[in-house]
C-alpha cells in the first residue's frame, strides 16, 4: 500500500491520510480509519485490513487536481540518519569503508513535503543534496537482532538528505547536525510505501537530478549496511518508536566532492527518485 497525506486545495489547513493507488495515481481518502499516517501506522495489522477491504470497495478517488500532497509521515518522535553508507560513496572521498555505522539525526521539524520549496539559508554558500532511502519503523523496537529488525520496518519513503557542507565539514567543531539539521532539510515522499509492495530493500535504483541534469545514480546493492544491520544497530541505542524515519546514506555524486564542487542556488530544481517509491521535486527558494 501507498500511504499519502494530503491537503485539498480548498482547505489547505486539514491534512488528510490517502491510499495511492499507484504512484501519481489516484488517491482515496482514509480518513474515516485514522486522522493521520502516524495513527494508522500505530494501528497496525487492524488500520491496514481494514484499509484494504475499503479499498476493495472501489470507492470513489479524490480529484488530483483538488489536492495537494504534504509529507507522507508527520509527528515522528526521531528522524535518523546513516553517513557514508554507500561503498561507492566512500570510494569517491577515498575514504574507508566504515566497521560500524555512523549515526546522526536530523529534527522532525526538518520534515516538509515532496514538492515543498526549500528555502535556502542565509547562513550557508554550500548548499548540497542527497537521495536517500529512507525507513519507516513499524512498532516499538529496542535492542532487536539483525535477523528480527525488519519485523519492525513498516516501509519506505524517499528522502532529500539537504547538506549545508560549510556547517558540517567546516564549522561547529565539527559535529555535524547544524548542516544537516535546518529547516527544511528533509523533504520525503511521494508516499510511505509498505514493505511487502517494495520488496527487497537492497535491490532498488536511485538517482538525484538538478535541473534534470543527473547527479547521483546508483542502487541500494551498495549499501555497506543494510536495512536490517542499521535497525538493529541504532535500536541498541534508543528506542525506536512507530513513524521514526531512518535515512540509510547517498550513493556518490554529491556536490561537495566534485572538481570543483557544485553547490544549490537559488531557483534551481531537484529531484530525488527512488524505484517503486516516486520522486521528491523541490525547488531551492
């Protein structure tokens, strides 16, 4: 299943939970089962049988010229975030392959929607992207195991890991969450796509354009940990709790480390894809 939020362009104060039917389809409104994904993530195995035997109904769509999207997932206690996941990603730094995985975090304020625009800083000159996978924890996990951790993976989401370079690499001492941690800084979407309609997490292609010129374009098989190696990883360390997102790191083509690096600027576009999931477009503002 393809769950959305939603707001309808006549009542853009409401936002509304909705089924896409496939991606850019047509969506049908959820509300009367949850208010909100979160909720319906919370409500498990019921929210989604009952879900689906709405939806075998065939009722009516909304109108997708009514509608505007909003992020898919709100509300999550944690957004998290893996660094220098992607073998290739390392080797274009020359760096080592990590031994463990390197976690950093992000706000849930930083949460905004796949077609949100994102206003650029003041503060920064090195602007960057990223496409990331990007995990939906389904139920309460603490110190689970490799072998159980995707029991507790509800689905996914694409996400635009947005870098400040200066304030990460350069500046605050180091510590990276200032430049990773803006506002706006995380636009995911179109949809939380449940894990039995992906599939394989770790097969899946992926690519970031700015203003349709390609930048990134890999497949998650680069992973140096996978979905389940990062769950069980991080939950050793806090608990995780239903719609925490967990973004899994960027393959190479950064901006940073081009010769010469390349960073946004005002009015440019970009767009993060991931197979089965969709796109995020945003334009820097």
């Amino acid at each position: 299943m393809r769950l959305v939020q939603f707001v309808r362009k006549s009542s853009p104060h409401a936002r509304l939970l909705g089924a896409e039917l496939t991606d850019g389809g047509n969506i049908v409104d959820l509300t009367h089962i949850a208010p909100n994904t979160l909720d319906f993530v919370k409500g498990g195995e019921n929210a989604m049988n009952v879900a689906k035997m709405y939806l075998d109904t065939s009722p009516l769509p909304v109108a997708r010229a009514e509608i505007e999207l909003a992020a898919p997932i709100t509300g999550m206690d944690k957004v998290l975030c893996i660094g220098m996941n992607y073998v290739d990603h390392c080797e274009e730094q020359g760096a080592p392959i990590p031994k463990e995985p390197l976690v950093f975090n992000k706000f849930p304020s930083c949460v905004v929607g796949p077609s949100a625009d994102l206003p650029k800083p003041k503060c920064t000159e090195k602007l960057d992207w990223e496409v990331e996978l990007c995990v939906v924890i389904g139920k309460k996990a603490f110190n689970v195991s490799k072998e159980e951790a995707m029991d507790y993976v509800y689905g996914f989401t694409t996400a635009h890991d947005v870098s400040a370079r200066d304030w990460q690499l350069q500046r605050n001492g180091g510590q990276w969450l200032i430049g990773k941690a803006m506002d706006a800084f995380a636009p995911i979407g179109p949809a939380v796509v449940t894990k039995e309609e992906v599939g394989d997490p770790h097969k899946l292609n992926l690519s970031c354009t700015v203003n349709g010129e390609i930048k990134q374009n890999s497949n998650t098989s680069q992973f140096v940990f996978g979905v389940d190696a990062v769950v069980a990883w991080v939950s050793q360390f806090s608990t995780l709790l239903p719609g925490d997102l967990i973004l899994t790191g960027t393959p190479p083509g950064v901006g940073a480390f081009m010769k010469p690096p390349q960073f946004l600027n005002v009015g440019d576009v970009v767009e993060c894809k991931i197979e089965k999931i969709g796109s995020v477009v945003n334009k820097i503002v």
